[in-house]
C-alpha cells in the first residue's frame, strides 16, 4: 500500500490523491471504485465514505498520469492500455489483502476495467462497469475500433472534452482536455472483453452493468451484445441496470457534475456493491 501511494509525487493535487478508507482490519467485503478518464479518486469522495458506513474497506487508486495540479498537463500522452491495467490490477490484489470478497467498480474507461476484472480473474467478487466505453458516442462497434486505430497511427492531438467551456469545464480539478492516443489506448481493453466474451465464460463470480440511457459518450447497444454473450455462457451471474431517468450525461459519479444526479445514481450503485453475489442488487 505504502508503494502505491509512493506514485502520489507532489505534482499530484490533495484530493487527487490514492485514498483508503480503512476499518483497521480485513472485512467481510471490500470495494475498489476506480475513477474515470481525466479524472481522479475526488470524484468518489462522496460516494465512498457511504460504503465505508456499511462496513466497507474502500480503496480509490489513482490511475496512472491523472491527478495532476497543472489541469492543462500533457503527462496523459504517456498513458497505455498496459500501465493502465497494471495499476489497476495492482489495486485489486491490494484489496485481496483487505477484505474477503472484491467488488470492484468503475466508470467509463474505468468501466472497461472493471468489465476486464469480471471476464479475466475469478478473485473478484463482483465487477460493476458503469458506462463502459466499448464503442465511443453512438459508433458501432467497427467503426469505433477503427477511429480508435486510426487515432494512434495519426499524431496525437489534445482535444477539448467541451471546446465552448474550454479550461471552464467543471469539475474544476479533471482535466478539461483529452489527448487522442490514451483514449485510443483505453478502448483497446474493451476490445481485449469483446474477443474473450465470445470465447469463454466470465470469471468473477458476478457482474453488474450500470448504463444511462441517455448517455451520449457510449454505445450503449454495443456493451448490451457484451452482456449477450455472459449471459449466453453463464446467465446466472450477470445483473444489468439502465437509469431511464438522467439527464444527457456521461459523468454519473461525480458530484461537481450538475447533470449527475447522484440522489438516484449513489443510491443504487451502493446496493450493487453491497449485495452477495448470486443477489440481484
């Protein structure tokens, strides 16, 4: 533990910050809660301490080059699909060590991750991808992988998440642009769950799929024929929930987003961590 928080360098904003909410001792369940892309641990800074009331060890990793103070930073450029799921899985064994059963959750590129956990490790107890960006905006499935390889060969370019906002875009401590190769690096692990969904069952004990209907980052249509085929192989341990009732929005999590609508979002992604695998949340 004390290593990963050595990847918090003073470059690195406070609540940016690796973050462990700590009983003092193993419990029964512990929850990973990843953040999303250009985000940080902040954005469950709401959210965690409501599992931590139920008992929870909670874990918030900081994902690699994200966090930084300088919001305009180019240190993002740097991120891959294999450091990204090498911090992440280094948070799950951590947390192996801190409870016994793993639920792991986590929002858009993060929701990727947690969907890698659920098909690839048999440790985790419960995988909840929420937003999981298998295909980028309303892209099918080919074209999004084809604009994302393109992405890659091409040089990079930092591009506004909203070019009206600019530097504005809340929350004021995420950064307010992307650069074109890590978020083509984040969808080849979507493509890594999409191949081995339809070769072999999943091994986490169970996974919950969080969607926003009215999400309009994702294809929401491309993550149901992820879950077509975990169903198709081993019904039993997939759970899907869709919020039919948010607004235009991608960002459910954080609580600087005035379209989140945590007073439904929180509520709900709380039973699916809390709930026993094989228990519908």
């Amino acid at each position: 533990m004390r290593a990963f928080k050595a990847y918090d360098d003073d470059r690195i904003l406070p609540q940016a910050r690796t973050a462990l909410l700590d009983h003092g001792a193993r419990t029964p369940l512990v929850a990973v809660l990843l953040h999303g892309f250009t985000n940080h641990p902040g954005q469950y800074r709401k959210f965690a301490p409501m599992v931590f009331d139920r008992g929870v060890n909670v874990f918030i990793p900081r994902m690699p080059e994200q966090g930084d103070r300088d919001r305009m930073t180019r240190r993002l450029s740097k991120l891959t699909a294999e450091n990204l799921l090498a911090r992440a899985s280094e948070a799950v064994d951590i947390a192996c060590g801190l409870g016994d059963r793993v639920c792991v959750a986590g929002i858009s590129s993060s929701g990727l991750l947690c969907a890698y956990f659920g098909q690839h490790r048999s440790d985790v107890a419960r995988a909840i991808p929420i937003s999981p960006v298998f295909a980028i905006l309303n892209l099918p499935y080919w074209l999004s992988t084809a604009l994302a390889h393109t992405m890659l060969v091409l040089p990079d370019m930092f591009l506004w998440w909203d070019p009206r906002a600019r530097e504005q875009q809340r929350p004021a401590t995420a950064y307010p642009q992307f650069p074109t190769h890590a978020l083509a690096q984040t969808v080849r692990i979507g493509e890594d769950v999409y191949a081995a969904c339809k070769r072999e069952s999943f091994a986490a004990k169970s996974i919950v799929v969080m969607t926003n209907k009215n999400d309009p980052a994702v294809n929401n249509d491309v993550t149901g024929r992820v879950v077509h085929c975990w169903k198709a192989r081993r019904p039993a341990g997939i759970e899907t929930f869709e919020f039919t009732d948010l607004p235009r929005n991608h960002d459910i999590i954080d609580p600087d987003n005035p379209k989140a609508r945590i007073d439904i979002v929180y509520p709900r992604l709380l039973e699916g961590i809390l709930a026993t695998p094989g228990q519908a949340p």
